[in-house]
C-alpha cells in the first residue's frame, strides 16, 4: 500500500477530497479494495444523526488546554482536540466550530469541519488511494507554505516532510472558481515548483496505511472574504489568506499530529 501512496505522489497527481479536478489531470481515487471512492459530503446547516451539535464537545475530543497548534503561536483561547476513532491522528480547533461525521465512508475517517453557520472549513479524510497522472500545467501561485515536521515523525516519512500549502492554478478572471482556476489550502508530500507553470494540486500525504487528506477548497461564498464580491476569485483568495478565519483554518491544519494512543 505505502508503495503505491508513494508512486501516486511523485506521479504529481491532482487533489483529492473537496480539491477540484483541474485541468488535463485524469484522476482515479479509490479504497484500498480497489473500490470507488464516494465524493465528499458537503455539510449543511443540519447535524447528522449521531454526530455531535456545534457549540458541544465531539467524541474523541478533549478540553481547551490540550497540545498549541505549531503553527503561528497559541490558538484562540476556548479551542478543543479532535481525535480521530483508531487515535491515530489529532487535531485543535476553534471552539465556535463542529467536527462532523457525514456518513459514507468506505475505510478510515471522514470527518469534516464546519464553522459556527455552518459552512465547511476543512476536510479529514484517511485510508484513501488515488491514482493520477499530470497531463498539462498551468499557471500557479503559492500564497501561504509550511512544513508539517511531526507528521514525518509519526508515520509520513516515506516521500519525505509533508508541508501546509494554500495554492492556486489557473488564471481566469472570474469571480468564482472555475474548471481551471481554483485556490484550496491542505497538506502535500509534492516539492514547491520553481517555474512558471506547474502540475495540478495534490493535497494528499502518506499516513499509514495508505495516504490522508485534510483541507479544503477555497470558496468566496463559504469562506469570508474582505473587498468587492465583484474581484476575480484570485484576487480574493490573495486577501483571504490574511484574514482571522484563514489564520484559524491555517492553525487547525498545521496542529494535525499523531495522536496519543491509549495504554493497554
């Protein structure tokens, strides 16, 4: 299994999860059985049954006071940690915010992370295999980039540290993502380009026994954006990326780390 996460991504494939196909990519997610794999749930402003209502503490989760994101400083006071089922990952996030179960998945997690109106922020998904080859590249900018060390140190080492990025490709001057313009921010094990143009993303890393995502695709309608609705989707995405709510998504995903597996 790790041998084809691996191939997969040196392979420059494009993102998983919530990430757009874009351009001349051909993509092939699956299980690890070789199934397909379902398409992300979008969450709504309704909480699924069995899942844990915003305001309230998810299972798996501890209090405020656990482990600071190693991001930039300490989170916002009130933040909670996020547990994944089998203790093999953890994440913090803000306390306004819900960790939510969708139904659907197929092998692993699938959760994801809605803020106070229920808007996605983020997405954790595990167990996943994808296949994809990059056919053409286009036009790229990285607005935000950091390495995610522990997450080496904990299982991921394989195709070296993975990194946070918030990244776009394309360059259309739509308000709104297009089929080959998007912005997403997630973690990936794929060098930083160094030309003008560059493959499609891939938001994945390898986590024991496959390979994980944990991101989301920037959209000026979900993600709160300053200026004019009117500026091209780049545009936005640039004054994003210097927003509190950017800076609170940016803390959650750097904060993803091993979890503490319980003795016994």
């Amino acid at each position: 299994m790790r041998g084809t996460a691996r191939a997969t991504i040196l392979a420059f494939g494009t993102a998983i999860g919530l990430v757009l196909l874009l351009t001349s990519c051909d993509l092939v997610p699956g299980t690890p059985d070789g199934s397909a794999a379902p398409p992300a749930a979008t969450p709504t402003g309704t909480t699924p049954s069995g899942s844990t209502p915003s305001g309230s503490t998810p299972s798996g989760t501890t209090p405020s006071g656990s482990t600071p994101s190693p991001s930039e400083g300490t989170p916002s006071s009130g933040w909670k940690t996020f547990t994944t089922t089998d203790a093999g990952l953890s994440f913090d996030y803000p306390a306004g915010w819900t960790v939510r179960d969708p139904g659907g998945a197929l092998g692993g997690e699938f959760v994801d992370v809605v803020n106070a109106e229920g808007k996605p922020m983020a997405s954790l998904r595990t167990n996943i295999v994808t296949g994809a080859e990059c056919m053409g590249k286009s036009p790229y900018e990285v607005y935000d980039s950091a390495p995610m060390v522990e997450l080496a140190e904990g299982g991921g080492a394989d195709g070296g540290v993975p990194r946070y990025v918030f990244e776009s490709r394309g360059d259309d001057p739509d308000p709104l993502a297009t089929q080959s313009t998007i912005a997403a921010y997630g973690i990936t094990m794929v060098p930083e380009e160094s030309g003008d143009l560059a493959c499609p993303m891939f938001h994945l890393f390898l986590w024991p026994p496959s390979g994980a995502f944990f991101g989301g695709t920037y959209n000026p309608e979900n993600n709160t954006t300053p200026g004019d609705p009117s500026l091209p989707y780049l545009e936005k995405a640039r004054l994003y990326e210097s927003t509190p709510e950017y800076r609170d998504i940016r803390t959650m995903i750097t904060s993803l780390r091993p979890g503490e597996i319980p003795a016994g």
